[in-house]
C-alpha cells in the first residue's frame, strides 16, 4: 500500500515542479493552475504548494513501507 502512495506522491512532485517552472518561464501560462484565483503569485504559490504535500507525502511513505520484501 505504502510503495502505491509513493508513487502517486512523485506525480504530485512532479505536476507541481512542472507547473511551477512553466510558469516562471511563461508567465502567462498557467496550466492546471489556471483557474485558481491570484493570478501570476497564487498559481506560483498553488504549484508551489502541490511540491511541499508531495514531498511530505512521500516522505511518510517511505518511511512507513516496509524495508524488507513481503512474502
């Protein structure tokens, strides 16, 4: 269960970082973010934030999987 949240906090990292660095380099497009309210500073801070859960979520993740194959 534990390597299946894992893996969807990479996604999570990797939406967020995606979106953060398109919008720093285009700051007109703004993706996913796009209807959230705020516009250049809350989709930065929203992308932004999406970066921290994932890595917090991954993070207890990892360290709740078992470190040893199940049999």
């Amino acid at each position: 269960m534990w390597t299946g949240v894992l893996v969807a906090a990479m996604v999570v990292v990797a939406i967020g970082g995606q979106g953060a660095i398109r919008l720093l380099i285009n700051h007109n497009n703004r993706g996913l973010m796009g209807w959230f309210p705020g516009g250049f500073t809350g989709a930065l801070l929203a992308d932004l934030a999406l970066v921290a859960i994932g890595v917090t979520l991954a993070a207890v993740a990892d360290a709740r999987r078992p470190k040893t194959p199940t049999e």
